[in-house]
C-alpha cells in the first residue's frame, strides 16, 4: 500500500476526510462514556459508597491512560509526517518500538500501581472503607492498563495514516464486553459468580483484552500491506528514530496528563463549596462532552492531515486542509456551544432531578458555552503544531494554562478569598482564553506555513 499524497485536492475532499476522521473519534469516546456511565449505575446498587470508590480509582487510572495516550497521539503526528512522505519504511518502525515502547512503560505503571494503590489514593483522603474499595478495584483495573497502551499507541498509528474507524470499532468491542461481561460478573447472573465490585474490575481488564487483540490483528493486517524499502528500514538509525518518537509523544504525555492531575487540585477546590456544588460540576463536565469530543476529533485530525500535507510538503494541500478545518470547528462549536448557552437548564434536567444542582449546573454550563470557541480552535491549532513539529508548543502553552492559572486562581478563589463558586468558573474561562491567545500568536510567530516553503526549498537546493 503506497500513499498518494502528490495528486491535487479539493475542498470537499478535503472536508470529507476530516469529517470521517472525527465522526469516529467522537463515537469512540461517547462508547467510553457510555461504559463508564453504566458501570457506575451497576455499582451504585451495590452500595452508594462503592460509586465513589469507582470514582476516585478512575481518576487515578485515567492519569496514567492520558500519559499513555499522549504518546500514542505524538506517534500519530509522526507517522502522518511518514505517510506523507510516503516513507513507510518510518511507520514500520514506529509500529514495531513504538508498541514495545507503550508496553514496556505500561507495565513499569501497572507494578507501581498494583503496590503502592492504597498509598497513591491517599491523596483523596478518603475514609477508610472508601479507601479499601478503592484500593481492590484499582488493584484490578491496573491489569488492564498494558492492553490500553498497546492499543493507544495503535489507534495513533492508524488515525497517523487517516483511519479513525478501526480504532472506532475496537473500542466498540472493548466497551460492549465491559457492559456484559459487567452486568454478569457483578450481579453473578446466568451462573456466573457474583463478584461485586471486582466483577467490575474483571469486566473492564476482559474488555481491554479483546479489543487489544481485534486492533492487534488489524494492525498486523496493515503492516503486511504496506510497500516497504528494506534498504532504507535497515539503514535508518534506530536510536535517532526512537528518540524522534520520543520527542513527538512525551510532551504531548504531559500534555494531557496535566489535565488530569489539574482535576486533583480542582476537584479539592470545588468540594470546598459542598456535595451538591461537585455534583452539579461533575454532571456539566458531562454534559460540557457534547463539544469537548468532536474538539478532540479536530485536534487529531488536525495533527494528521496537516502532517501528512507537511510530510510531502505540499502547502497548497496544506492551506486547504487548514481552510477545512477552521471551517468545521466553527461550526461545530457554534452549535454545541449554542446549546450551552441557550438551554443550560434542559439539559441538567436531563442528568438530574435535584433543583439546586440544576441551578449550579446551568450557571457552569451557561458560562462554559462562551469559551467553547477559544477551547476548540486552541484544540485545532495545537494539532496544527504537532503536525509540523512543534510538539512542545502545546505542552507549554498547556502548562501555562493549568499551573499558571487553572489551579493557583482556583485555590485561591476557594480557600483564601472564599468567593462565590462562579468565580471557579470564571477562573476556567480565562485559562482556556489565555491558551487560545497564546496558540493563536505563537502559529503566526512560528510562519507555520512558512515553514513547508523553507523546507521545500533546502530539499531542492540539496538534489540540485
């Protein structure tokens, strides 16, 4: 399989493959979601507090998933920059230690982990039988974690060559063995043993399991297709190379897993107001979803068509992709952040009856839709950077952002000023504002496009 990266696009091609890019990635985490969402009402009628177990061990899993996962999106850039280059020879390799990469680092996690679970969730200072629920559920879903990082890292290299579907579907299989395999291992239903909360931890490592192998097997498929030049794969330095993988994942890794310790601080902050204010912010974070997933589609597609268009330097194709892209992201976010702003109130209503959540709920929601513009454009324009190779831009513009503003201000708000919980909010906007701001500035700084030009011209330069 050769890439045909040279002949000439249009705009509705163009608009065609970001969409089917993005259309996947959205259904692939609302599947997520969905699993995680039914998880917690087949615990929750176990015991109440088993819910908050759940909750507090996800939160640590999903630290050390989001480390992972960034990796995977840094490989996707590389391999796009490979793919478009039509040097496959790179995407072989990257499939190859990359995997070994996702598992070796899995497993180091995992061990931590699976020891030292009751140590780690101290940070919540959770009572004591929260804490030993907390601790045997984490001990089991840690298992899990080598199969996700071996499939992160493949859902990168595939969405890396355009293909969201595959990974689409392997996390369909992942979630809909987690939901069964859920409802018969925690009840004991049709004479499965009735295992409870384990049963859960069960269901979600089996679940990985298999998706891991359908991916696994896809992936295998792919790399049998693939026209590689051996002469140039032996001669590539494996050492440069790896540590050009590095260089792409690692800070996209901090990126996201600043998110999740962020939440850490946040979540302290916000529990500071009450039960009933955490409640109303968990449930808007849910809702907050419906424009969050298709932003995390624009960003991964951004990294990949634009690092394809980068890879064989072709900035007419690059231009239109970007025209695309800033196109649909504005049109996206003018609904999704439209619904926001004009119908905070019905959709809290559909998470929850209780009127004084709605009522928090609603206000977070109201002021959230306004930065769903700067959010999801700063998303674009930091898988821009990732496709062209700046992946430490995001990661700064990201640190700025969380450890700047995001949790200073917000602790400050809560624990020492003591002002109203909408200031919390208020705090958010201007981190995602201020992050918008700076990507916007540093992409025209940078000459991003610019950029293919120079290097067109050096690689011409060269031959001659």
């Amino acid at each position: 399989m050769k890439a045909k990266n040279k002949k000439p696009i249009k705009n509705q091609t163009a608009r065609r493959r970001i969409l089917s890019m993005i259309a996947p990635i959205t259904a692939e985490n609302l599947l997520q979601m969905a699993a995680t969402t039914i998880t917690l009402i087949y615990v929750g009628r176990i015991n109440p507090l088993v819910v908050g177990a759940v909750g507090i061990s996800n939160i640590m899993f999903r630290i050390i998933w989001t480390f992972l996962k960034g990796m995977g999106v840094g490989a996707s850039a590389h391999v796009a920059q490979s793919y478009g280059a039509g040097k496959n020879y790179k995407i072989l390799f990257v499939t190859k230690y990359g995997l070994v990469t996702a598992l070796g680092l899995s497993l180091f996690f995992q061990q931590i982990i699976y020891h030292f679970a009751g140590n780690i969730l101290l940070v919540f200072d959770p009572s004591p039988e929260l804490l030993a629920n907390a601790t045997i559920f984490l001990k089991t879903i840690s298992w899990a974690l080598p199969f996700a990082a071996v499939m992160l890292m493949a859902t990168g290299i595939f969405q890396g060559m355009g293909n969201a579907k595959t990974p689409m579907i392997a996390t369909g299989i992942l979630n809909i063995f987690n939901i069964v395999l859920g409802f018969l291992l925690i009840f004991g239903k049709f004479g499965f043993p009735k295992l409870g909360l384990k049963g859960a931890g069960y269901a979600f490592t089996i679940g990985h399991i298999f998706g891991f192998v359908f991916l696994i097997y896809k992936l295998y498929k792919e790399m049998n297709q693939i026209v590689v030049d051996q002469k140039h794969y032996n001669l590539i330095s494996k050492k440069e190379e790896l540590i050009e993988l590095i260089k792409y994942g690692l800070p996209t890794s901090f990126e996201m897993a600043f998110w999740q310790l962020s939440s850490i601080f946040l979540s302290r902050a916000i529990l500071n107001y009450g039960e009933t204010v955490y409640a109303a912010y968990q449930l808007g974070l849910q809702a907050e979803a419906i424009s969050y997933m298709p932003a995390l589609g624009i960003s991964i597609a951004s990294a990949s068509f634009i690092g394809q268009s980068y890879g064989s330097k072709d900035l007419k194709k690059a231009k239109i992709y970007y025209k695309e892209l800033l196109r649909i992201t504005i049109i996206i976010t003018v609904f999704t952040g439209g619904a926001l702003i004009l119908f905070p109130s019905a959709i809290m209503r559909i998470l929850t009856t209780d009127p004084e959540t709605i009522k928090i709920g609603s206000l977070y929601l109201f002021i959230m839709g306004f930065t769903q513009m700067p959010q999801n454009l700063g998303f674009m324009f930091n898988g821009i950077f990732r496709g062209v190779g700046f992946p430490n831009i995001p990661v700064t513009i990201a640190g700025i952002g969380v450890w700047g503003i995001r949790v200073p201000l917000a602790l400050l708000v809560s624990f020492y000023l003591k002002w109203d919980i909408k200031y919390i909010w208020y705090v958010l906007v201007v981190d995602l504002t201020v992050r918008f701001i700076i990507a916007a500035i540093l992409l025209k700084r940078k000459k991003v496009f610019e950029k293919f030009k120079i290097e067109k011209k050096t690689k011409e330069g060269d031959a001659k």
